[in-house]
C-alpha cells in the first residue's frame, strides 16, 4: 500500500472528497491541515501554486478531480466497468453544476445573487440529479451500480458546500425538501458506517471553533465556554453567581457584535462612520452597564462575580482584545473601575503566562 500525505487548507472545499474516499476506503493518509499563514511560503513549493496536493509515496501530484479519479478507481468507487464509470462522470459534473455558481460568488456576501442561486440554480440541477438517480433502482439505492460509489461522495461534499454557513439561505434551509429521493440517498450516505464516523469526527456546523470531547466534535464557542466554566470551577459558586455570570457574557456580546457587524462593510468611508460611532455610542453605553455591575461587587474592586475570577472577566478580557485597538486605545479611559479590572485579570499568574505564550496572530 503506497504511503499517503493529502495537504489541504484547514477547510472541507476541494480537500473533502479526496479525505472523504481515503476513510470510506479505510486507507490510511495524512491529513495535513496548512494554516493560512504558512501558505505562502509553500504556494511557489507545490506543483501549480495550489491546494489540495497528494504525495503518494513522497512524489506530489496536484488536481483534486485527477486525484480523486485516481483513489476512486484504485479503491473500487469508479463502478464496475466503463459504462457504470460514465454514469459517475454524469453525476460529478452535475455537482459542479451544483457548486460551480457558488464558488463563483465566493467571499462576495451578494444576497440577491444567493437568493437567486437557492430559488432556481440549486434547484434546476437537484432536479437533474434526481432524474439520475430515479434511472438506477428506482431512486432507492444509490446513482451507479447497486453500491456507493464516487457518484454518491461527491453528492454528499456538495450538499455540504450548498447549506455551509458562508452559503445557506434562510428561506431554504434545507435545499433538498422539494427532492425526496435525493434527500433520502443524502441519508441513506450519511448512515454508511465509515462515513457516519467520519462526519462526527467533523466540525459540527461547518464553523470553528469546535472541541473534541472524548472523540466527539462539538460546535458553539459560547457553549463550550460555558461548559468548560462549569467544569473548571469558573462557573460561580451557586445557581445565582452563574446568572450573574451569564449577564455579564452577553452584555460582553452586545459591546462587541455592533463592532464585528462592521467587519464585512466594503465601503471604507461607511466603515469609517460605523466604527466612529460605535466608539461614540454604543461602545460607552454597553461599557457603563458593565462598569455599575462590577461596582456591585466588592465595589468594583474584585472581579466581575464572588471572589475570584470567573468566565465572566474571561470573557471580558476576550472581548477587550478585540475593542482596545490600537486606533482606540483610549475606549476604557472613561471607566476606571473596568480598566483596572482589564489590567488584574491581564495580570493573573495563568492568564500573563498565557498572554506572553499565545503565538501572534492578526485577528
Ligand atoms: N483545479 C484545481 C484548483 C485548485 C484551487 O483552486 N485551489 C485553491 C483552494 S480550493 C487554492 O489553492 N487557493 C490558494 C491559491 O490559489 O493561492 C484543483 O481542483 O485542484
């Protein structure tokens, strides 16, 4: 058996069929995640200046459908013979279709243009893919042959890129709803033993951060925060100091969403104006409430609940780093009592270890 290294970015995209194939095969590979930083100085390293690459026995091979091609006819997922072959060709290229017109929105967030792909894109070659499905077994088994073949991955990778977060619509939830043999294959994949373990072994909605706790993904920073307060003892003392807590977290929540809303604005002098004036209003107003919940504890001079520091000063200090910019260094002036807080909760033995330690990153 050749030796197998796949290098992909730390993200399903061009990467998850090939893994997808490696795991329903039960071949052993490397799955080797580049983080964003390293990519450019490996980008002129690789073949053709792109990602997913496969070493196989230490020689690269770049093109992630020529890669897959090749795992899927060495490991028995090309159909039985040429004509079956063809039909999976047939069922990939439909998935391009699929794909094709949201790849090519990528990074744009035009709401119009999703609407218009999930309302009659999506749907024009949903309908195509079913009428294939329907030609073989009457819909009831799978697109080619009476096994699962690469037809039926690649079905799955792009049902996934259909209703990630960067894509999905809130009007169609679910793309799949009006095609109900589609959505039955869709299941009926996702119960295959290897490819059930796999998805759990995945990010749990497609987004990050997500912890593995005992071998099972879980998704949702703010419930694993939660989660990880109450098992670390960081949770308050009582039913009442973990309410207490939990107001200060989402006061934390709403100081900085209206900062991250402005992330994505593209016109820079309207981006201007939204961060000025969050930095005028709301970023006061949110920082006065936490300020006059924090004197009511020890007078201010504590932590934000009982006695000793709680998720509630972590996540205040969390969410510090992202208010205290450097344009805005200023933003805590106003507030003595949260600015020497921000500064004992820095100087906590294990958090200034942490500060010092944790590897410089730009966001
Ligand atoms: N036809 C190529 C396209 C590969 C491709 O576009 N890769 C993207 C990631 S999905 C990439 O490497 N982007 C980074 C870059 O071009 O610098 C394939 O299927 O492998």
């Amino acid at each position: 058996m050749p030796t197998y290294k796949l290098k992909y970015f730390n993200g399903r995209g061009r990467g998850e069929l090939i893994r997808i194939i490696f795991e329903v095969a039960g071949v052993k590979y490397e799955d080797v995640r580049i983080q964003y930083e390293d990519w450019p100085s490996l980008k002129p390293k690789t073949p053709f200046g792109q990602l997913p690459v496969l070493e196989i026995d230490g020689k690269e091979v770049s093109q992630s459908k020529a890669i897959t091609r090749y795992l899927a006819r060495e490991y028995g997922f090309y159909g039985a013979n040429s004509r079956e072959a063809l039909d999976i060709d047939v069922v990939l290229e439909l998935c391009d279709d699929l794909m094709a017109p949201l790849i090519a929105m990528f990074g744009e967030n035009d709401k119009e243009k999703n609407r218009k792909y999930h309302d009659e894109q999506a749907p024009k070659v949903l309908g195509h893919l079913e009428k294939v499905l329907c030609q073989n077994n009457e819909g009831s088994g799978f697109f080619v042959g009476d096994k699962i073949s690469m037809a039926d991955l690649c079905f799955l990778t792009a049902v996934d890129f259909v209703s990630c977060p960067m894509f999905a619509s809130p009007e169609h939830p679910d793309d799949l709803d009006s095609f109900t043999k589609l959505k039955a294959l869709d299941g009926r994949i996702r119960c295959q033993n290897k490819i059930a373990d796999w998805l759990k072994r995945q990010t749990p909605f497609g987004q990050l951060p997500m912890l593995e706790i005992d071998g099972q993904a879980i998704g949702q920073s703010k419930a694993l925060g939660r989660y990880l307060g109450f098992v670390l003892g960081f949770f308050g003392a009582n039913p009442r100091e973990s309410l207490d807590i939990d107001v200060i977290c989402e006061l934390c929540d709403d100081l900085v969403s209206p900062l991250s809303a402005t992330f994505g604005e593209q016109d820079e002098e309207k981006k201007k104006e939204l961060v000025k004036r969050y930095y005028a209003e709301s970023a006061p107003r949110h920082l006065g409430h936490l300020e006059r919940l924090l004197c009511k504890n020890n007078e201010g001079n504590g932590f934000f609940v009982g006695d000793k520091i709680s998720v509630a000063d972590m996540v205040f200090l969390a969410v510090m780093d992202w208010v205290l910019t450097p344009e805005h260094t200023d933003a805590l002036d106003s507030f003595t009592k949260l600015k020497a807080l921000n500064d004992r909760i820095r100087a906590h033995d294990k958090i200034a270890d942490w500060l010092k330690r944790r590897p410089e990153t730009p966001f």
